[in-house]
C-alpha cells in the first residue's frame, strides 16, 4: 500500500483497498498486511468490490489489512498522500476510513500537514470531512495561522528560509484536482518542493472560521495568481458564491464595464455561481399545491424577492455575452446562460448562434456543451453536425453528447458519428459509441463490445460507457417482455 502512495499510483491504491474490502466480505485470506507492505499478487487484485466503501476502516483492520498501517518513518500512507498533494490517493484513502485525525512522528495532523504543502484541493477535501481545526503543530501554529504565514511570506521566501538554498527556484504548473491548477515549486538540489496553493487555503479556513473577506481582499488574491484556472481564483469565487447575497453579486456585476478581462471574468464567474446555486430553483419557489409562496406570489415570482439574483444574471448576460471581446470572458457567459432554468431554449440558441465560429476553442467548447440544452432548436442541428468535425477535442465531443441528448435517430446523425469511432482520442470514442448505443445503432453495439471490455473504473468516460451498457440492458429487458407478452 505504501508503495503504491510514494509512486503516486492512485488507481493501485484503490484496487488495493477494494480488492481488501472484498477479500474482507469474503472472509478470505488476508489482503494486506499492517506493515503496510504490499500483498503477493497485487497488481492482478480484482478493482469491482461492491460494498468496499460501507465496510470501512474497522472491516479491513479486521481482516488484517490496517490502510492507517506505518511505514518505517513513521509515516502513515494518508501522510504521504497528503504531502504530495496527491487528491485522487487522499479521496481514496477517506473513502476507505482512514483516520484523518491522527496526529503524525513530526506533531502534524494531516490538515496541518496538507496546508505545509500548499496542497488546496486535499486541504479542502479534508474540511469537507469536519477534521478538528484547533491542533497546532511543531511551530505552534494552527492551520487558519499556518496558511496565513504563508501567504504573507511567500512560498518561495518559506522554501528558502527552511532549507538555506540560493540557486533559482523552478515553477511548474500541476494539475491540483480535476478541475483546478496551481504551482510546483523547487529549490534544485535540496530534494524539496511545495504546492502554491496557500492563498486559496488561506481564503477557505478563513470562511470556515466564519471571518468575512472583504470583496476587493478576494478579487485581489485571484489576480495576484494570474491562471484562470488557477486554485486562488477557484477558492474566491467559491467563498463569494456561497455567500449567496445580492451585495455579493452586485460588486461582481460592478466588474463589468471598464475593467482587465481576468477581472471581468472574475466578476462574471462570481455571478454565474452565485446564479446556478441559487436555491430558489429558476425564480419560482411553490408550495405543495403549487401556487407562489412569500413575496412575488401573485405572478409567481421568486419567493425570495429581491434578493434573488438568477433573472438579473439572465438578463445581464444576454446583454453582455453581444458584446465581450475576450474569449474566456464570454464563454463563462455563455455557460451562465445554459445553466439559466428560466431562460427559454429558443432565447439561449439565439445566444449560442452567433458565436458557433469563435475561432477560440475555448468558446466553442461554451457552444457545445450549451447546444446540449437546446438541441432541438431551429439551426442548433446543423451546426452539431459541423462541430463533429471541429479541431478541438471537447468540442467534438460535447456534440456527441448533445446529438444523443436530441435523440433524433436519423441514418444522417447516425452515419456522421461513424467517423468519430477511429478519433485518436480514447474519450471522443467513448461519446460517440454512447450516442451511436443511445440512438440504437447495431455498430455502436459492436463498437461497445471492442472499447468496453476490460474498461478501467477509473478511466475517462467510464461512466459514459455505463450509460450505453445500462441502454442496451433496459432495451434488451423491455424487447424480452414484449416477447413473452
């Protein structure tokens, strides 16, 4: 097990875990071991093991597998996971009920020792798992303190005044969780290395340590990073949108005229959030019997009157998305618009149109993912079709989904998805088999058969291929009725 966490092998330290959990349901000989070494066969384990998270940490200890085992520093593989800002092991590790709490040979818990390595998006999932906030490590410091001196000092400053180095320090970009980047920093030649991500940590135990953050502290913080992508800008646009007060969306829409377009995008993803969490569902909250609640129930209107945001964002956005230059400004717009439940579909193809031949991909990927919202709307298919063939990838593959979505089972949908079948990318395969299967194509089904055997859970588009493998079961099961009947 300890191993797999050094080699940074997410999907071994899953297979273990299940594959342990299942020998555990099965009574069988142990799958681990509490030295934290691995078990003869390992790699061939099997990774299906229904159950394996509802049994937990008490179930595997019990069949002798301790996931919480030490290695010979001491160090647990939750330790190890954590420092190296690996989420896909530290999610796996949880899931499988390692202790989060367990305090470390160095004094750390595994939150003090997460915000150490500046790693945001375990820090995060460790929140979200209620760890105590209180202990404090070697320093003395809690973690709230912790992120903060960090923030203040610098990463590279913090590396240099541990380690003593003087020669340039290296920056790389890292794939922090599946949807955020942040920074890699190294001092060559002293062996160590740290996540950037302490302001974003900073800004999320600031919010769960209930102290407000001024907007322009948050705006600030985002810019300082400059990634669009980057975990700063996630982590304020997160504390701004869970706010959820119209205070909050007005200083975001004040963004809008006059300002950078990273500061735009700022703004506009701040409300977009704020808009698509909004929990007065499309401005129209209704008792039981359906009638409107509260103020604005005359006319159905939105029981939380002026507070709500969502037709304001609407109606915003249309007016802004005709008119902003910047590629990424816009197709944050374009996405607020197709996550607007009021809008009319026919209102929301009129939007997307005229930006179908965007030459950033970035915005035709907005396009094509909102096409899936519309799909049926006049001039939307035509241009489907011709994104099958765009020099994007998600885009390509964003069409797939949205001609499924429309369901027309035409021989031209059908044959204009063939091509995508020998796509270099394994994922735009996997859309276009599940579209092929959703619109009953024969040539999806043995397309399935070729790409589905073997399929790794945790490959991308697993879950897409169940789609068409649960199609194809519902089908088969309603053919076999009609028969018997």
């Amino acid at each position: 097990m300890i191993g797999a966490v050094r080699a940074d092998d997410a999907a071994r330290v899953r297979a273990l875990l299940e594959a342990a959990a299942d020998q555990a349901v099965r009574a069988a000989p142990h799958a681990g071991r509490a030295d934290g070494s691995d078990p003869p066969g390992a790699d061939t384990l099997c990774v299906d093991a229904p159950g394996a998270e509802a049994l937990g940490a008490a179930a595997l200890r019990a069949d002798g597998f301790d996931a919480d085992a030490l290695g010979a520093d001491g160090l647990s593989a939750l330790d190890i996971a954590v420092a190296r800002g690996s989420y896909p092991v530290v999610q796996a590790l949880r899931e499988h009920g390692v202790r989060l709490d367990r305090v470390g040979p160095d004094g750390r818990t595994p939150l003090l020792r997460a915000v150490d390595a500046g790693a945001y998006a375990v820090t995060t999932l460790l929140l979200s798992s209620s760890v105590p906030l209180w202990p404090t490590g070697p320093d003395g410091r809690t973690a709230l303190q912790l992120a903060r001196h960090w923030h203040e000092t610098g990463a590279e400053n913090e590396l240099r005044r541990r380690t003593a180095a003087t020669g340039p320090a290296e920056l790389s970009r890292v794939p922090d969780d599946e949807y955020s980047f942040t920074g890699l920093l190294r001092l060559p030649g002293t062996g160590v290395s740290v996540r950037t991500g302490h302001t974003a940590i900073l800004c999320a135990l600031e919010a769960v340590h209930g102290i407000r953050a001024p907007f322009a502290d948050l705006l600030a913080r985002a810019e300082a990073e400059a990634d669009l992508q980057g975990v700063t800008r996630n982590a304020a646009v997160t504390v701004l949108h869970t706010r959820a007060d119209r205070a909050t969306w007005e200083e975001a829409a004040a963004l809008r005229p006059g300002s950078r377009p990273s500061v735009r995008h700022f703004g506009a993803e701040v409300m977009r959030c704020i808009s698509l969490f909004d929990e007065c569902d499309k401005c129209g909250t209704y008792d039981e019997r359906g009638e409107g609640e509260g103020e604005g129930e005359e006319d159905g209107g939105c029981a939380d009157g002026p507070a709500c945001v969502t037709q304001a964002t609407q109606d915003l956005f249309l007016r802004w998305a005709a008119e902003e230059p910047a590629p990424e400004v816009l197709a944050v717009l374009l996405r607020g618009l197709s996550d607007c439940p009021a809008l009319p579909r026919t209102a929301l193809a009129g939007a997307l149109l005229p930006h179908v031949r965007h030459p950033s991909a970035v915005v035709r990927r907005s396009v094509a993912q909102a096409f899936i919202g519309c799909a049926g709307e006049e001039g939307v298919f035509a241009e489907l079709l011709g994104y099958l063939g765009d020099g994007d990838a998600e885009v390509r593959a964003q069409s797939c989904v949205a001609l499924a979505h429309r369901g027309e089972r035409s021989r031209a949908v059908r044959d204009a998805l063939m091509p995508l079948l020998s796509d270099p990318s394994v994922e735009i395969r996997i859309q276009a088999v599940r579209a092929l299967v959703l619109l009953d194509d024969p040539r999806g089904e043995e397309a399935l058969d070729r790409l589905g055997s073997g399929y790794p859970e945790d490959g991308p588009g697993y879950w897409s291929l169940y789609d068409a493998y649960r199609h194809l079961r519902l089908r088969r099961a309603a053919g076999a009725r009609d028969g018997r009947g």
